[in-house]
C-alpha cells in the first residue's frame, strides 16, 4: 500500500501536521511520500493507493498550489481514495466547528469528481510575534484571543497531535479495507 501526502503551508505548521500523518501511516504499514505541494507537479498519482492533500488556510483560502494540486490531478484523483485535510484557527476553536466542516466540505466541492473518503480541519499554529506576519487579520484574530484569556504573547500552538493521529489511523484502516475489498471483487 503507498501514500503520498501533498502539503500546502507558509511557515511550516502544516508541513509538520502532513509529517506526522505520515508517521502514523508508516507505523500502518503504508510506504509513505510526503512532498510540498510546490514540489508536486512531477508526482504520478496514478501509484498511490492513497492520496492525502492539506493545506493551511489564509483569509478562507487554500494555498495556491495546494488547489493546484487538486486540479491538476482532479481526473485521476477520481479513482483513488483522496482525504483532505485544511488547517488554521478556525479547526482550533470548537465554536467554529460547524464552520470548520462546511468549510473543508466546500473545498472538496470544487471538485465534484474527486469523492474524498475523509475530511478535517486541524487546528493551527500562530505566532503574534512573528513581525512579518502582522497584518489586519492578525489584530483582529489577536482581540479575539485576548477575549478568550489566551496570552498573544507566545506562540499558540492549536494542533491537535492525538485528533491527528487518531483521523491518520482511521483513515489507514479505511483504506486498506476499501483497497482489499477491491481485490477480492
Ligand atoms: C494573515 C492570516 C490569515 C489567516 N486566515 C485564516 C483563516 O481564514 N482561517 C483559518 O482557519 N486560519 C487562518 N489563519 C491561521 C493560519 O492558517 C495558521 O496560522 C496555520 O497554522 C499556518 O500554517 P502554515 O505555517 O502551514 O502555513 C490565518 C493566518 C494569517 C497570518
């Protein structure tokens, strides 16, 4: 069984969340490849068994080649198990988590044919401190964590590692039972 996981992230928290997922699919038994959706445009689908992309979003959107990934390879991601996966602050608060699932289902639905066989909206990671970063959605985003009580102060760190792990293994299994059905048909 071989995985690839295609990573859309600016600063590295996203590149890190597809490492683990990796991992976890490794310890499963998958031979996994993870590669930066900017690397990904040699990549044949067509030798995965599973294709896990993600991305982490700004502004409500994907990273540019992380969508791109999706479209370029919409056909022959057709007929493979896809999951996908957005993350950002929006997956680290439970208030949004209807926003966060209609959010990560709207992305798959701008791909009618790939029919994916997971979906998630992890949590993120965000660091006021991190100068080139500050813009209008940083103050406001900054406010509202105040509010709450969170120091800005220091970087906060809302990925999930168990939820993570716990969605890479289900989706393992998932999988492997859909790929060996398959081959007993
Ligand atoms: C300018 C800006 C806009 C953002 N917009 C969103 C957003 O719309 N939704 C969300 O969930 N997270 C948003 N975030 C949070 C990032 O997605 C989060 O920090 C993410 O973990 C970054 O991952 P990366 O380093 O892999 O790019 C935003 C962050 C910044 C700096």
């Amino acid at each position: 069984m071989k995985a690839l996981i295609v990573y859309g992230s600016r600063s590295g928290a996203t590149r890190e969340i597809a490492g683990e997922i990796g991992r976890v699919l490794s310890e499963q038994g998958y031979a996994v490849t993870v590669e930066d959706a900017r690397r990904s445009k040699g990549l044949d689908v067509n030798r995965f068994d599973l294709v896990v992309v993600g991305s982490s979003v700004f502004m409500t959107m994907w990273k540019r080649h992380a969508t791109a990934f999706l479209k370029r390879n919409a056909k022959a991601l057709a007929v493979k198990n896809v999951a996908l996966f957005s993350s950002g602050t929006a997956g680290g608060d439970p208030a949004l988590a209807d926003y966060a699932r209609e959010s990560i289902a709207k992305v798959a639905r701008k791909f009618p044919e790939i029919r994916p066989v997971a979906l998630a909206y992890f949590g993120g990671y965000l660091d006021f401190n991190d100068r080139g970063r500050i813009d209008r959605f940083f103050g406001a985003v900054r406010q509202d964590f105040e509010k709450k009580g969170i120091d800005t102060g220091r970087p906060i760190d809302q990925r999930d590692w168990a939820a993570i792990r716990v969605w890479a293994i289900g989706l393992a299994t998932k999988v492997r039972s859909t790929v060996q059905e398959m081959a007993q048909a």
